[in-house]
C-alpha cells in the first residue's frame, strides 16, 4: 500500500486519497454484512470501540502515512511502518495480561525489521537523516505506525465481535469522517486524476482496506 499510496499522490490530495480508499473499503465490507445479514451490536460500550478504532486505526494513519509520503520516499516509509511490530510489543506488555516481550518476540521483530530494511535497500535507510518537510514527512510515518500499533491493542481488548461487522463498521465510521473533511478543505470533484491513479485508489480501497481489515480482526481474534 505504502508503494501504491506514492502512485496515487501524483493527482490526487492525500485527504482526499484517504476518504477515497476507505468509502470504497467500507462500502465492501458493510455491502457483504448485509448480505449476510449479521447483527448490529447495540451496547454502547462496543460502539465506543468502534468510535476509537475508526479514528486510530484508519484516519489518522492513513492520513498521516500518505500526508507523509509526499516528501518521503516510498522505500523509506515501509521501513518506518515497519516499526510498528516493536511499538505494539512494548504497548501490549504494558497492556495486554500474558503478552509479555520475550527474547523470542524481540529476536522475531529484529529479524524481521532487517529483513525489511535488506529488501527496501539501504538507500533508504539513508534517508533517515531529513531535515525540515523531509523530516516532518518521517515524523508523520512514524506516527502512522504508532497508531496502528495503538489500534492492535485497543481492538484486541474490544468486546467479542463478529470480525465482518467490526471490520464494516469501523470503515463505516471513518469513511463519514474522512469523507466530510475531503470536502471540506479539498475540492475532490475537481480533482482530474489519470487512469492509473483512479486504478490505484479502487486497489487501495479493495485491497489494503477492505481485505485486509476484514483479515486483521480475525487475526487478532
């Protein structure tokens, strides 16, 4: 997403790439909950998990990652997202019972993160060392991975939900708020992207938004 998100802010603003992607994502998610016509939880306490994880795990990441990567390279923001396994272990040992850092875990995410940073390449990482918008750009990334660290912990202490209605209705939430703060301060009608921007946002919103976050509750589940 981070590679595909770099193609799309070529013509299209990030608030508006971020309201884009999510009303298509929920649009899915809540079409297939009604299809199969699942429950709507109706205590107050669920909801107010789902207010949380509407703004935590989808607007302000997305909007910070994209917001971002318009001074930061695409190779460059992975990595930084890349950290969000070490801030969701040390968030989760703080906050989780019996999820607590072991040297397995740490060695997993070391591993891991390097591997990232082979892949992506170490010219990349060389870019750590920005100054003004650059470094604003990373600071941005970097707050994106901390959020969905913060959203991982907040979803796995949610009340048991069905992982298509907490999928749909997250989306729902955040689509309504992204999609009215597009409009707001974007002119997105006049906006005039090229045919693979337009492709890139439907991909985003199937792929990385609706699959995926149907995937993640489960996981996390």
């Amino acid at each position: 997403s981070v590679f595909l998100v770099e193609i799309a802010i070529g013509s299209v603003t990030p608030q508006t790439l971020v309201a884009t992607r999510i009303v298509l994502g929920a649009a899915l998610l809540f079409g297939a909950m009604r299809l199969l016509k699942l429950p709507t939880p109706r205590d107050a306490r669920t909801w107010g998990f789902f207010a949380v994880l509407a703004l935590l795990g989808y607007c302000l990441p997305f909007f910070f990652i994209t917001w971002g990567q318009q001074s930061v390279d695409s190779g460059l923001a992975g990595i930084l997202v890349g950290c969000m396994p070490l801030a969701t272990l040390l968030l989760a040992h703080r906050f989780i019972p019996g999820e607590h850092i072991t040297t397995t875990k740490l060695a997993g995410f070391v591993l891991g993160f390097l591997g990232l940073g082979l892949l992506l390449g170490p010219e990349a990482l060389r870019q750590l060392h920005g100054t003004g918008t650059a470094l604003t750009g990373q600071l941005a990334c970097l707050g994106g991975a901390l959020c969905y660290a913060g959203n991982s912990i907040v979803t796995k202490r949610m009340p048991p939900t069905h992982a298509l209605v907490a999928a749909a209705w997250t989306t729902t939430l955040a689509a309504a708020l992204m999609l009215s703060l597009a409009f707001a301060v974007d002119h997105p009608l006049a906006l005039r992207p090229q045919w693979p921007e337009i492709a890139t946002c439907i991909w985003l919103g199937i792929g990385p938004t609706a699959i995926a976050t149907l995937v993640y509750f489960r996981l996390i589940a």
